[in-house]
C-alpha cells in the first residue's frame, strides 16, 4: 500500500534518478508494484508477469485476494493502478486462458499506456516459476533493451516449451470442468510434468481421485508425475475406499 511505501520510494528514486535507463521488474504482486510505482522511480521499463490490477472486489470481480484485502481494507480501497502512475515501456506476460489473470491485466492494459503483451497459454498463474534463471533474465533484459519483441517471443516459448510446468494451468483447467476426459489423456504427457504445489491445486487434484474407482490407478496417476507433495496425495489416497491394497 501507498502509505507504507512512501519512504522506501523516496530512498529507491534518489538512486534511479541517476540513470538513463531504469527498469522494474516483478512477479503477480511485485508485477503490480513494478507498474504502480513505475513513475515515482523513473522508470524506462517495466518488465510485469501475472499482475493485479486491483484486489478490491468493489473495483474487480476477483476472489483470489479477499483474505487480504479484507485483513487490510482500509490501505487497500484506492489501490488501483492509474495511468498517470505509469511511465516507461510496459512488457505484460499472463496466460490469455486463466481468467483470473486475464482479467487483472486487461484492467491495467486499458488505462492506455504503451506496451507490449505476451500471451503465455496453459501456464497459469505458474509463470513466475518458469521464466526465472540468471541467464534467462539476462537475455530478456538484451530484448527490452533492444526493443526486439520478436526475440523475446522466442525467448519466453522456447522456455515455456522446455519447463515440466507448461501444462499446468491446462490441467487446472481440465480438473475443474473435464475431469473424466483428463482421466482418459493424463498418463500420455510427459513423465517429468511438473504438478504445482500448493493448497488449492491438492483440493483440485482430490477431484480427480475421487472419480477413480481403482486404488492402483489412483497411485499411478500421480506418480507418473513429478509431483511436489506427492506424500499429501499418497496418504490422501490411503483414506479413500478403492479398490485393491495400498
């Protein structure tokens, strides 16, 4: 929130003010800070992944962040990113088919300042942990500084293509609304796909499980993965009432 950056704003644009070339970065909420304070620090470039636009559910029909915000509503109400808070060159990245997210950039697109969109399909709100690494982030800021939006579309799919996470928001999207058609396709993706842990995507998961009537089954279909609380699912598995042993 505003008030409780004011201070460190201050202290980061005696810095930058020094420089030709500025450039923000950030990932969901570090890529809304990345635009909301873009001006305030002089920025040339802003390089923003899934951000928010708003968490205010008066201003956005958007639940992800109700905890938060209604934990600290009163900092939060007039928090959305304006047009005349931003400078510099916006380069967005959000997966066009996770709704969500989709949602929250067209927001920040529509204030109408320059940029250039990159659509990362079927990654979800996972992107942060795809596009990461020092060489990577070398290269991309070489393309926003060349301004070669071509290489850095080729940039950001070859990584996509090669991550085990790629499918994710795919899957996601398979588990609520098609669970027995992904039943039937699953076990031909790649033996390295990466399932993204946290809390939601093991409530999505316990859907799928519970359609299988095969206790072997239910193992297999998530051993095949590279699942990263593989133990969770194991032991949520052990407590249903399959068929077969354990």
């Amino acid at each position: 929130p505003e008030k409780f950056m004011k201070r460190i704003i201050d202290s980061i644009s005696s810095i930058t003010k020094q420089f030709k070339i500025v450039i923000t970065y950030g990932v969901s909420m570090g890529g809304y800070g990345a635009i909301k304070y873009s001006k305030a620090i002089n920025t040339t470039h802003i390089i923003s992944m899934m951000p928010q636009w708003s968490i205010n559910p008066n201003e956005i029909p958007e639940n992800r962040y109700l905890k938060e915000y209604n934990q600290f509503s009163e900092f939060l109400d007039d928090m959305s990113i304006k047009k005349e808070e931003v400078s510099g060159k916006l380069y967005i990245f959000y997966d066009k088919y996770y709704q969500e997210d989709k949602l929250q950039s067209n927001k920040i697109l529509n204030i109408g300042v320059k940029n250039f969109v990159f659509y990362t399909p079927f990654v979800g709100h996972t992107l942060g942990y795809i596009l990461i690494g020092t060489d990577f982030f070398a290269q991309l800021i070489k393309m926003v500084l060349n301004d070669n939006n071509i290489g850095l579309n080729n940039l950001v799919y070859s990584k996509i293509k090669k991550h085990p996470l790629k499918y994710q928001g795919l899957i996601r999207k398979a588990i609520l609304s098609h669970q027995s058609l992904l039943l039937r396709v699953v076990q031909n993706l790649p033996n390295n796909h990466m399932l993204f842990e946290n809390s939601l995507f093991i409530e999505e998961s316990k859907r799928i499980l519970k359609l299988i009537k095969d206790r072997k089954q239910a193992i297999d279909l998530f051993t095949h993965f590279k699942y990263l609380d593989v133990l969770h699912i194991l032991k949520f598995v052990a407590s249903q009432n399959y068929k077969g042993n354990l």
